[in-house]
C-alpha cells in the first residue's frame, strides 16, 4: 500500500455536506482528509459554471437563511471558512410570489411578515398565529434531542397531530382563503414537493429557516468551497477530482477504505484509497445502493427501504446571460416565484408531464443582484420536471445527444422565456445568451439518482413518529 494513498478519514462527494465534515475533522481533530469527488471541479451544488468569459451561474444555491451576526448557521460558516466567506443579505422583500391577480412581498422581518399575512387576510388571524408558532416548534423539534423531543411533543400536543401531515392536509385544516393557502405554499421549490405530497414538518423547517431573510455569498457560491478547502489542505489532507468511488470496501464489517475510477469512463483503471474513517456525502441512494457491495447484509434493510421508497423530482433550470442590468426592470435581487393559478398540485403535475407544453409557474432569481462582484449580469429559472420525460436520451453522452433532444430544449427554454415575459414586459429584450439543464445534467454532473435534485423526496413519511425527519440516514458514518 503506498503512503500516499493512504489518509486518516476519507469523504465520498465534495459536496457542503463532504466539505463541512471534511474540514471538521481537520479543524477538530487534525485528521488528515482526502475528498473524492466525480465532477471535474469541487463543490457540488454549490459550483459554478461559466460560459462566454463573462457570464458565471452557481448550479443550486441561490438563497441561505440564518446568516445574520449571531446565528447559528453564519457561525458554522465563520467556522468552517476561519471567517473568510463574507455574506450580503438580500433586499427587502427577499421574497416575491407573484399570482394572477396579486402579489405578495415576503419581509425579512418575521412579525411585518406575519402582519402583512394578517391584513391581507384579516379573517385568518388566529391560523396564521398557529401557523407561526407551528412552524417554529417543528424546525426547533429537529435540532433537540429526542428526550427533549418527546417533552415538547407532551407540552404541545399540537405537534403529535400536526407533524406526519401533507402540507395540503394542515393548510386545509387551517385555512379558509384558497389565496392564503396558495401563498403560504408559494416556496414549495424549495423542498421539490407541491402541497399534496410534501411533508410539512419539512416545509415548517425550511419556512422557518428563512423567516429572517436570505443571504447570498460574495463572490458567489464557489467561494463556499475555495475559503473551506484551506482547513483541510492545512493538514495533509485535499480534494480530488474526476475521482468516481465505484466501491466502499468493507472487510468483517468495517469500512477500509474506497475503490476509485475516472467518472464516466468505465473502462478506466482502478485505484483504491485507505481510511479508518469513511464518510459517504454522496446520497443515501447512491451510498446503500451502489457504494456498499450488494452482498454486505448490514445495511440491507436501509438498502430495501430506500429503493421502495419515491424517487426525488429534477428540474430544468434555464441559465440566462444578460446584456443590462435587471434592475432595469425593477428587480432589486430579491427570488420571484411566479404562479398562473393558486392550485400548486395541478401545475406541478401538467408541467412535470409536459414541459414542452405552457408553462405553468417558475422560480426566478438574480445572483448578479445578490453580488456586486459579478462581473455581468445573470439569471436562473428553474422548474420541475419528471426524469422520464427525458430518459431515452440517458445513455447518449453529454453534449452529443441526438437532435431531438436540443429541439426540445429550445422550444421548453423559449416558453420559459414567454412565460416570464407575458409577467415582466421586456424581460426577453435582456436575454444575450441562454442554456437550458435538464434532469440529465443533474444525474451527469451530480451523479445523482434520475436527477433527483434533492435526493430522498421530502414526503411526510419521511418523518418519524417522533417527528424527526432524520427517520432515513441521509449521510452514513461506518
Ligand atoms: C437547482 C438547485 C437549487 C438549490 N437552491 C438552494 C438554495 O437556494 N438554498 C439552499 O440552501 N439550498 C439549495 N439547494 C440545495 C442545496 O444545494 C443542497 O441541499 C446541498 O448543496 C447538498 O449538499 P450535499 O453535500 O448534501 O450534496 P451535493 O452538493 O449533491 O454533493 C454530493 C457530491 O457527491 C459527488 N458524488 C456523488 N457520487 C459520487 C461518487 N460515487 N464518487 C465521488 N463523488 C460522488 C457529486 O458529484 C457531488 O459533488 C439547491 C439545489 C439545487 C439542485
């Protein structure tokens, strides 16, 4: 065995995830740690890509919440980045959800929020108060222990009827106006789920999560990674690249160690790479269904229940290079989800089924708005979109699909385009370039099961009894 394959803690997937346990355990324990990760650049979905010399996207972060002075995510962050990564709040409203006929700014001050909720919807006061408390108890009930956990749960009672719901389910007990119940959903992108199949113990975190606002890297979210691998490299350890582990190997039960090919070329040698520790940040699908060898009887039953379980919705996401600024238009870098009904579920399944069709609603954001470093002007829509539509053209190698496959991408990215030009007049006159992703440049460059953008759907039966949502383990530790 040579030295130099040899490390103290090995992570599968450079992903935030593989980077923040990665730089733990250098910054913590000073282990020396190697990230293995299949794409060409580091980061996961916090990369970036550019195109034309001058237009760079970031591939799925767009907003994080809790990055005020004094919360607990920015002092992870400032952690993890010896405080190099520097965040600027979004303006105010950080949200806009945009339906027929109104539209609603979201404050980055919870009690305007709720106020501004209250006014436009007098006769629903008292559910809007529940709703606020309900979200704050769920989103704190996944952070406690499970005794403290189990204590809450019989000082609120509420909770035990409350947390294995559809979102649908508790909207629908809760509230009369179909406009309040389509708004409190409007941010169903972020979780991938519309509201009659997502959890709304998950919805209640990720609500609750951005109550005071959002907040976006300077720089970009390349910068995540570029200020987080210098704790790692300060104690032997690094990154690799192109680096696909095919294997875990595991001897009387015990992880090894990793068997590593060049991704995406299956006849490419084979090389393995040794740990006492290996981290898998590659997906709970990936990790029991591929990683581990299908004889280990360990893991079989998590490995049975995650290929029963629903597979994750892609997406398609439509990168725009701009020739001015979008402020022209009056956008100030705030998110636009824009919706041409209230009924969530219906648009979510025509539009997954038939994307070449109208399109139905969308998420828009502005990263060149967020941050000034950006050197030109961009933006990102995105949308959700069932894998099959796109399957038969699995097995065709990226950027030499057959011609089918880019027709149909322009026609979907120009009804993106008149979708939000039939809202935003002169949203088109902007556009210099555009390139259209779709869920095979997620299962491409994430290695991501049928592009599944979130992993393991965000289901209520993904919560436990208790009401933890850790109820499948998402990352494994061996
Ligand atoms: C389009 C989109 C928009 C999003 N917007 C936001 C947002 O605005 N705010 C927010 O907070 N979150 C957002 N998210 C979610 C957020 O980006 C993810 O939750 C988070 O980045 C996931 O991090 P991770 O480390 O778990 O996984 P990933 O980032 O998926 O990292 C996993 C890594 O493992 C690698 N890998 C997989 N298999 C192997 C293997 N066998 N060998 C080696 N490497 C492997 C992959 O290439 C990947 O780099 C968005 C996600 C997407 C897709």
């Amino acid at each position: 065995m040579s030295n130099s394959n040899q490390f103290d803690a090995i992570v599968i997937g450079s992903g935030i995830g593989g980077l923040t346990v990665a730089a733990l355990l250098s910054k913590l324990n000073q282990k020396k740690v190697l990230i293995l990760e299949q794409h060409y650049v580091v980061g996961g979905y916090t990369h970036e890509f550019a195109r034309k010399n001058k237009f760079n996207w970031d591939v799925g972060l767009h907003y994080v919440g809790e990055m005020g002075k004094g919360d607990l995510g920015r002092k992870i962050f400032d952690y993890l980045s010896d405080g190099n990564l520097k965040w600027n709040k979004m303006p105010e409203p950080f949200e806009q959800f945009v339906y027929p006929d109104f539209s609603f700014g979201q404050s980055c001050d919870p009690t305007q929020f709720k106020a501004d909720l209250i006014e436009k919807f007098p006769q629903e006061k008292r559910g809007i108060e529940n709703y606020f408390s309900d979200i704050d108890i769920l989103a704190k009930t996944q952070v406690i222990p499970v005794v403290l956990r189990t204590a809450i749960a019989f000082f609120y009672p509420r909770l035990r009827n409350i947390n294995r719901l559809t979102i649908k389910e508790y909207l629908d007990r809760h509230f009369q106006a179909p406009q309040l119940k389509a708004l409190l959903a409007s941010i169903w992108g972020t979780y991938g789920l519309p509201p009659a199949q997502g959890s709304f113990t998950i919805h209640a975190t990720i609500a609750s999560h951005f109550l005071k606002g959002g907040y976006y890297p300077v720089g970009g979210a390349l910068e995540i990674a570029k200020n987080i691998l210098p704790l790692i490299e300060k104690n032997g350890g690094k990154a690799l690249t192109q680096k696909q582990v095919t294997e875990i190997i595991i001897e009387d039960g015990i992880a090894k160690g990793v068997k590593v090919q060049k991704a995406h070329k299956p006849d490419a040698a084979i090389e393995e790479y040794y740990a006492p520790i290996v981290i898998s940040d590659a997906g709970a699908f990936n990790t029991y269904t591929k990683l581990i060898p299908a004889d280990n009887d360990l893991v079989a039953n998590y490995r049975e229940e995650i290929k029963r379980f629903p597979k994750g919705n892609s997406a398609l996401t439509l990168f725009l290079g701009l020739k001015e600024s979008p402020a022209k238009l009056g956008f100030k870098g705030e998110n636009h989800w824009i919706y041409s009904a209230y009924d969530h579920d219906r648009a979510f399944q025509k539009q997954s089924a038939a994307p070449d069709k109208a399109i139905d609603y969308c998420y828009m954001s502005f990263a060149s708005l967020k941050d000034t470093t950006q050197t030109a002007h961009t933006a990102q829509i995105l949308l959700f979109v069932d894998y099959e539509f796109f399957s038969k053209w699995q097995e065709q190698n990226w950027r030499h699909r057959e011609e089918e496959y880019y027709r149909l991408k322009e026609a979907i990215a120009q009804n993106i385009l008149n979708f939000v030009e039939s809202r935003y007049p002169g949203f088109k006159d902007l556009v210099e370039y555009y390139e259209l992703s779709t869920p095979l440049t997620f299962a491409y460059f994430d290695a991501s099961d049928r592009g599944a953008i979130y992993g393991i759907p965000c289901v209520p039966e993904r919560v436990g009894k208790n009401g933890s949502v850790l109820k499948l383990p998402l990352k494994i530790f061996i």
